[in-house]
C-alpha cells in the first residue's frame, strides 16, 4: 500500500469529466493505492515529458491519471486527469519539485516560448524590466523555481505577470511575492509576507517532508492510508477543492501565545480561516468540558457559519463548537441569572423613547435629536458614562460639535432621561447588557462559560463593551482569543474599537490577509473606488490600508446602466442572467432599503421569475429561484452575479440616513458607512456585478458609455 495525495489541479480538471469518469478515476486511484502494479491500471513512466517523476495509470480506455512518484518514498502525487491527448500534453510541459529555498512543492510549466504578451507588443523590449531592482538571490529566496527566472527576467509590464500566473507558469506562492513587489513593496516586505519559517537545509527529495509544511497543505491534501483515502473519495468534490492558501494555513493551525487579530479585504477568505481555526481547535484543543465559541454580530452570519462548519467539521469536532451571535449568548446568559430586562431591537420603539427625552433638552440649547442619539452612541455608551460627573471627562474624539464642561452639565438630563425610560419599560441597550453580563461574571467567577477559545467574525461591527465581555468570557492565555475583521466592511459606524483598550493585546500576533479568492479584480477594483480617501482603522487604534490586496481572477468590467422605469430594470436583470447562463438560485439582485426589495420583487415576479428573500427565517434558496436582499443581509454571503439594483440619487447613499446627522463630522461618518454598504455588496460577486438604477443615478456612479 502506497500513500497518496491529491493536487487541487486534480480536483478542478475532475470536475471537467463527466460523473461516470469521474467515479471511475475515484475507483482507479483507490485501486492504486492498494496495488500500484495492478495490471488493469497500465502504470507507466511517461518518457516524453520534461518531469522524469511523472507517470501515468489507465482508468478507462479513454482517460488517464496523472501521478509524481516521490523517489525517496512510497508517495505519489495525483496531478491531473483528462482524457488520453489532453492528459498527456498537459504531462509534456510540466515540473514538479521541492523549491530549496522555501520548501514547498511546486508545479509549473515550463516552456521555451516567449510569453505571449510580449508578442502582441514587441516594442517593450526597450521598457525595463519589472523586476530589474531585484537579484537573482533575491527572486531565488521568494520561491522562484531557477527553471523559470528567464520567464522573470522577460516580465515588462503588469499583464506578463498575469499571463505568466495564468499560463501556470508561476506557482501561486511566487505570483503573491512578485506582485507585492511590482505594486510598490520592498523585497523585505515582499519576503516577511509570502515565505514561511524555513528549514535550515530543504531535502529537495523529501516529498513527504514538503507535504507537511502549510505552503504545500495549500495545494495537496494527503490520504496516508486506504480510510483517508476512502474520506477523500467519498465526500463532494467541492469540499475538497477548498484548500487553504499558506498564509490562511498558517493562522488556522497551530498554538498561540495569546489573542490573534487578522484582518483583510473582502475576499481574502477571513471567515473560512476562522473556520478552519475553531475546527483544528475543536481537533487539538477543545473538549467536552472546554469547548469553543464562534461568535459574530448577527444571527444570519451565526447561521450561515454554523452551515459552513457542518461542511468542513466532523460530528465530533462539531460537538466541541457552539456557533451563537452575542446578542443570543448574552440574552441567554442573562435570562440563566433571573435578569428581567429585555433588548431594545425595535426601531420605532427606540424613536419614541427618544422623542420623550429630548423633551428634557435646555431651551437654549441649539442641539437636534440626533445630535443626543449620535452622543450616546459614540460617547457615553462606549465609556459607560454613567452620570454626570463622569461625562465632564469623557473623551469627545471624532464628534463634530463643541461642548464645555457647563454645556454637558446642561444637556445631560436628556441622557439620564433616556435611561430612566429604557429601565421603565424593562429595556436594555446592548451595550448596557454586555455590561451587566460582564458584571455577574467577574463578581462570580464560577458562572464563567467553560471555554478553551473565543472567534470572533466580523470584529469591525462590534464595539469596546462587547470586546470587554468577550475578554471576560475567556481565561488569558495561549489560542484565548481569534478575532478577525475587516474596517473597509464596517456598516455599524457607531462600532469602532480598539483592542488594547478592551484588555486584549495583539502586539506581536497579527496578520493581513492580502489575496482576494472570491471577486473579480474588476468587480475589486470598483468596489475599493467607492471607499476612496475613506480613513479605516485597524480595530487596534492605528490605521488599515487596501495596498498589496488583489484578485487573481479577471472577468468583465461591471456593468453600470441607467433604465427609465422600474420594469425596464427588472427586464435587465432577467436578460442579463439568461445572456451569462447563471443559474438564478446563484445570483441575488441586492438594494438599499427593505422597501426597494419589495418592489424589485413585485416587478420580478410579474415576469413570471420566482423570488426568495433573504431574510433570515426563510429556507435555503430552492432551485430557479431568484435571491433578493438588502445590503445589510447579504453581508458573509456570495453569489455567482449580484445586481445592485436601484442604485439611484436619493437612496445610494440614502438621504435620510444622511441628511439626519447632527454635524458635518457625523454626515461624513454616516457616508463612509454607506459607502462601506456599497463595497460589500459588490465584493460578494463571484463572476459578474451590475449597477443599476431606475431612474437617476447614485452620483457615486458613472453610467457606461
């Protein structure tokens, strides 16, 4: 019995075959691994190829198996399959190899020809080179195989680069590198990002060795023996496709000194890494009595992680995790410890409750009601104020309007106005609840949640009373705390945090994820210019940037068109999914109020098409059924197309929203908020975005010409 491991090249051409060669390449690969010299699998060295490792087994008249048979082990490589002329081409031009320099294995194409870019543009020859700047050392040391440095050397502008990823000509681990460095980054920053902690001597032979190391885990996934083997086999073919980039890898597996923050643009793949860390922590850490809590800021997001976990999880490991939203955890906690108090989650409620205490405001006071909306959210809640006296050295940072000492003294009876109301009617802000949640755990330490971890998703929405309870729920020490997040996504402005302030220290322990894996670079690159000259923090008190981040895959610009009716545009949005051949359960139409969403519905199913609304309670999406939401909703979701529908002036960004800010501090942090609503809502586009409006449109728009 040999052992094997399959390529995540193998699983994409799999998906090429049809469903009996498929089960039969499955079958033949299993036969290997039990007798590699089994007669009906026609094992052979493939003498033609540029590779002497390569070989290749039969699994029916037609299609072929490519291996690498490890010289030093009973190890194959499975690398790719197709049918017998397309196997053995592909085979012709390809090397596998242990990079000396990093350790990883690596596959390219290795090719005589020029790039074809190149070509098409024979003046650039006299443009310098992209990478002229950096020794050949120095490309060596970034993991470029020496096969291909000539390729490196040839590179004169951007789209070489790509060319030459998309040619397989760079493995991905390279591309990465070379593209922080073409994007402005020095070698040091470059090599500190994309090369892992090295061996001192890499045995170039040693594929058993590789295939241990994270750089190699994002591309191979080992079956040592028949019941691995069989696992692979047995599970869906896109479970297995997700394999983890090195840079994810690293921060999934593996003990902590202490808390981890990562961050990283939409797309970047935080989520599966937080994923994948309660799952290699449920496996190593957790027990029965320690388990790990996932936590979020929404319930749709709890849910939707909670569905993704059963994916990748086993029934064990699952048993160690609970996936709950704070909200949830906190009102059952509460509810444990007799509190009488319920959320105040009701929009209109919280209006009237408002309206009463402003009533409370001095005469002369020139101040609106969102003015003391604004203040308590932004001031008193986050430092729990909680008289006046506390308020007269409360730090007013970031808000717009002016207040002395006496001027607070003044206002503060609408505050304490509003907490009289809310403790009246047995409400409780969230933040009020996180509070006394934290209270009952540090005056009983015994009533503490038995946890071994805390992950927290989407760390940008929550604030400094929530970051405190979560520091409360977990004893300090190694894997305590994983909390990953992304500022450019904030859509709850009033949120902002800093960690250090809440107890928990990162210094030394955090990451960025930099690799987009979900969105088109041209779908990437509109959704950042909507965030341009927007300042975003890094949850820690400094500031976060969108430089180095990328897609790796291209498709069509977004499309932006403006229609004169409501019917027209829902006219578009059914022609544009039958012109792409989407299925319509993979593309969502998404608009900015609940109300828009409504109406695109009734316009969509007057043409007969069938519509879900995404809004929590429902079921998952039935086939043909077209998905509808909000942009609010469709946060840690993707679709293959999304249409950002009625985008037109007045609701892109939305008027009310605003128009009602106290000051014109508090109106730009509205807009960034609205802004960061538009970014997420095109990144969760896989293929293709659409921008459309029925009737004038968002001026953050330019129309197509």
């Amino acid at each position: 019995m040999v052992s094997v491991a399959f390529s995540d090249k193998y699983f994409e051409s799999l998906l090429k075959l049809t469903p009996n060669e498929q089960s039969q390449a499955s079958k033949a690969v299993l036969q290997f691994q039990q007798d590699p010299q089994h007669g009906g699998l026609h094992y052979e060295k493939l003498t033609a190829c540029k590779d002497t490792k390569l070989r290749s087994i039969r699994s029916n008249q037609d299609v072929r198996v490519i291996l690498a048979a490890a010289e030093k082990e009973d190890l194959y490589l499975v690398l790719y399959v197709a049918h017998h002329d397309v196997a053995y081409a592909w085979a012709a031009k390809r090397k596998i190899e242990i990079n000396p320099n990093t350790g990883s294995i690596q596959m390219f194409t290795v090719q005589e020809t020029v790039l074809e870019s190149s070509q098409s543009q024979p003046a650039k020859v006299d443009q310098p080179g992209l990478f002229d700047a950096i020794r050949d050392r120095q490309l060596l040391q970034l993991g470029v195989p020496e096969a291909i440095l000539p390729v490196v050397r040839d590179m004169r502008i951007e789209a070489d680069l790509e060319t030459a990823r998309l040619n397989e000509q760079l493995p991905q681990d390279v591309h990465d590198g070379l593209f922080m460095l073409m994007a402005g980054a020095s070698y040091e920053e470059a090599y500190q990002e994309t090369v892992p902690a090295v061996p001192e001597a890499v045995d170039t032979g040693d594929f058993a060795a590789a295939l241990s190391r994270p750089e190699s885990q994002a591309h191979f996934a080992v079956a040592e023996n028949e019941q691995a083997l069989l696992e692979v086999l047995n599970q869906s073919i896109e479970k297995w496709r997700i394999f983890l980039h090195p840079a994810q890898n690293r921060l999934a597996k593996g003990k902590k000194n202490g808390p981890v923050r990562v961050l990283g643009g939409a797309g970047t793949g935080k989520t599966v890494v937080a994923m994948h860390r309660a799952k290699w922590l449920a496996e190593h850490v957790a027990s029965d009595a320690a388990k790990v809590l996932f936590t979020t800021f929404t319930k749709n997001l709890a849910a939707d992680i909670q569905q993704n976990l059963n994916k990748i999880c086993s029934p064990d490991a699952l048993e160690r995790i609970e996936v709950i939203n704070l909200d949830a955890w906190v009102v059952s906690f509460l509810k444990k410890q007799g509190y009488d108090y319920g959320l105040l989650l009701d929009s209109q409620e919280e209006k009237r409750l408002w309206e009463d205490a402003y009533a409370e405001k001095p005469a002369g006071a020139d101040l609106s009601m969102a003015f003391f909306q604004e203040e308590w959210a932004r001031v008193i809640q986050p430092q729990s104020v909680s008289n006046v006296d506390d308020y007269k050295k409360a730090s007013r940072l970031g808000r717009g309007t002016r207040l002395n000492r006496q001027q607070r003294v003044e206002i503060w009876p609408v505050f304490e106005r509003y907490r009289h109301l809310l403790a009246s009617s047995y409400l409780k802000e969230t933040d009020d609840a996180y509070r006394d949640a934290r209270a009952f755990l540090e005056a009983n330490p015994a009533l503490r949640p038995k946890l071994c971890s805390v992950i927290v998703d989407e760390a940008q929405d929550m604030g400094t009373q929530a970051f405190m309870l979560i520091r409360t729920l977990v004893p300090e020490g190694p894997n305590d705390l994983f909390i990953v997040g992304d500022g450019h996504q904030r859509i709850y402005g009033k949120n902002r945090v800093v960690l250090g302030q809440c107890g928990i220290d990162i210094r030394g322990r955090s990451a960025r994820l930099k690799v987009n894996y979900r969105t088109t670079d041209e779908t990437r690159a509109l959704a950042v210019s909507i965030l341009e000259g927007v300042s975003v923090d890094d949850l820690d008190g400094g500031e976060d940037s969108q430089a180095y981040y990328h897609s790796l895959m291209h498709g069509p610009v977004p499309e932006v068109q403006v229609f004169a009716t409501e019917g027209e545009q829902a006219d578009a949005i059914l022609q544009r999914i039958a012109e792409q051949g989407f299925a319509a359960e993979g593309c969502c139409v998404i608009a900015r109020t609940r109300r828009e969403v409504e109406k695109l519905k009734d316009a969509l199913e007057t043409r007969g098409q069938s519509c879900h609304l995404l809004d929590g309670r429902s079921a998952p999406t039935q086939p043909g059924a077209l998905n509808l939401a909000t942009m609010h909703r469709v946060k840690g979701l993707e679709f293959d197309a999304v249409f950002l529908a009625s985008a037109n002036r007045g609701l892109v960004p939305l008027d009310f929203v605003v128009n009602a800010a106290a000051d014109a501090v508090t109106r730009q942090q509205c807009e960034n908020e609205e802004r960061a609503l538009l970014y997420v809502s095109l990144t969760r586009a896989r293929k293709c975005a659409y921008v459309f409006s029925s009737g004038a449109l968002s001026e953050w728009f330019s129309p197509a010409r």
